[in-house]
C-alpha cells in the first residue's frame, strides 16, 4: 500500500495530554484524482478481507470498530466505503439511536454490550456506550429526568460522569482481555463544514430525510460536545483500546486515514490461518487421495 501517511498523526497516546482545539479537521489530499482514491480504497478493502478472513478461521479474537462524531460528519458513508468489500459472513453493524424503554430499564452498557462481537468477526458500532458520556453531558436532564437513576447518583454529575468514563474504560480492557480488540474513531469536522452539509441536506430533495430539526439546535452547543469528546477521548484512550481522531472536512481523506488505521491495527493482531495438528493432515491427504481415485463420470 503506496500511501503516505503517519497514523501517529491520529492516533491519541495513552496518558498524554490530548486538546481538540488542536486536532486537525483536514489535511493535504492524500489522493491525486477520483480514479486514484478508488484503487486506494479498493486496495484497502482486500487487504482488511484478507485478514478479516483469517480472524474469522483463527476464531481466537475479534475486532470492535466505534464511529463517533458529530452531525454530518460522514460515520454512515465511511462504513459503507470501507467495509463494503469485506465478507458480510463476518462483519455486523449496529447503529445506536435513542434508547428504547425496555434498554433504559438496564445500565448503560447494557444495550451495547449485549451486541459484543463474537471471537473470528468485526463488529461496528455506530454510535455507541459513549453517547452516555456525551449526549447525556451536554444534555445532563436525560440522566435526571429519563434514565431513571436512584436520586442518590445523580445529585453529584460531575461524579457520575467521571464514574462512567471508568467503567468504560474497564470495560474495553476487559474485553481486550478477552480477546476483543477495540478501535475508537472520532470524526472530527469543522463547525463550518456541518453548516455546508446541512445546508446541502436542505437543498437536496433526495437529502432532505437527513435532515431533522434538531440538528441545527444541537450546533448551539458545540462547544459543549468538543469538551465532552475532549474529556472522553483523554479518559479512555490507551494503548491497547486507541482512539483515532480523524479529519473529516474530506471524505476521501476520511475513509483512507480509517481504513489505514484499521489495516494497522489488525496487522498487529498477528492474524493467520490455523495450523493444523499432524492427524488431521493426515485426514485430508487420505480424502484427497480419495477424491483423486473417483472414477470419472
């Protein structure tokens, strides 16, 4: 894979200190033309298949991969672009809206953690547990007034976020333990660029479903979710459960930087095909030479 790019440029550090305000929302193309981003992108695809073909034999662990962002940052097309050559056998999506009645009667990790990918298979999330430490922060009367929480947790929400970004944080370790691997992707677009997409969701009839009203509203608190994002980013990214923040003013830029990221990280899953114990070699040598002895019809 011919392509220039220092993943470290994205990928935020276990323990160092980590500030939004700095993070890029674009950077130089790393594609010439249309037709160069295509065999880019194609060439990524094979080469996460491959693996993911291997996780899949293996059986000894699987990958989680969470898209957050704001609004009109492009989770959805990302996905789309750079999972759609993997076999579908072994990957699954769940995106995650508003919870249902029945998830807000569990904890908060409830709905997310019972989608787990299984060991040998990629799973996607597309939105996920963080929306508890993000939407839930910018908008704290979810937590007091919907999750239906024992008095004595919400009074202090300073602490209960704090907790909450713990139990995260325990969370994705243990299932590293486990052997799910999780990589975490904000993308991160400009407050400029939002306004030119929604703009474009309103002048677009076969846009205008994406379009809801309180999109525009939630802009007035953008400040809010970048400190949100900023706190949850420093908090839970570590060196075994990275987060990658991920320019998103270009798409194309996008989805390269992702896939890269996501090509790397499964590299050092050290992923292959089973070895198989010498009686079940022996096993296939006695079909084949079964096989080979049919008589031709």
């Amino acid at each position: 894979m011919k392509l220039k790019l220092d993943l470290h440029d994205f990928r935020v550090p276990d323990g160092k200190p980590f500030r939004i305000s700095k993070a890029k929302t674009k950077v130089k193309s790393l594609y010439s033309d249309n037709a160069h981003y295509e065999t880019l992108i194609a060439q990524f695809r094979e080469e996460i298949d491959d693996l993911q073909q291997k996780m899949y034999a293996q059986d000894r662990q699987g990958l989680l991969l969470i898209f957050q962002a704001m609004d009109a940052a492009g989770k959805d097309s990302t996905i789309k672009h750079v999972m759609s050559g993997v076999n579908t056998q072994g990957v699954e999506v769940h995106s995650f809206k508003r919870p249902t009645s029945a998830e807000l009667d569990h904890d908060f990790l409830w709905r997310t953690s019972r989608v787990l990918p299984q060991r040998g298979r990629i799973g996607i999330f597309n939105r996920s547990y963080y929306e508890e430490v993000l939407c839930c922060r910018v908008h704290p009367e979810i937590v007091t007034e919907i999750q239906r929480l024992p008095e004595k947790t919400t009074r202090n929400l300073d602490k209960l976020f704090a907790d909450r970004l713990k139990d995260i944080r325990n969370l994705e370790a243990y299932c590293h333990r486990n052997g799910i691997r999780i990589v975490k992707f904000f993308l991160n677009v400009s407050k400029d660029e939002q306004k030119k997409r929604f703009l474009s969701r309103i002048d677009t009839p076969s846009k205008n479903w994406k379009f809801e009203e309180g999109d525009v509203k939630e802009r007035g608190f953008w400040k809010e979710y970048m400190h949100a994002y900023e706190d949850a980013i420093q908090s839970t990214g570590t060196e075994e459960c990275p987060w990658y923040v991920v320019p998103a003013d270009d798409k194309k830029n996008m989805r390269l930087i992702v896939s890269a990221a996501i090509l790397h990280e499964m590299q050092g899953m050290k992923l292959k095909y089973p070895e198989l114990p010498p009686e079940q070699k022996a096993q296939l040598e006695v079909a084949k030479k079964l096989l080979l002895e049919e008589p031709a019809n």
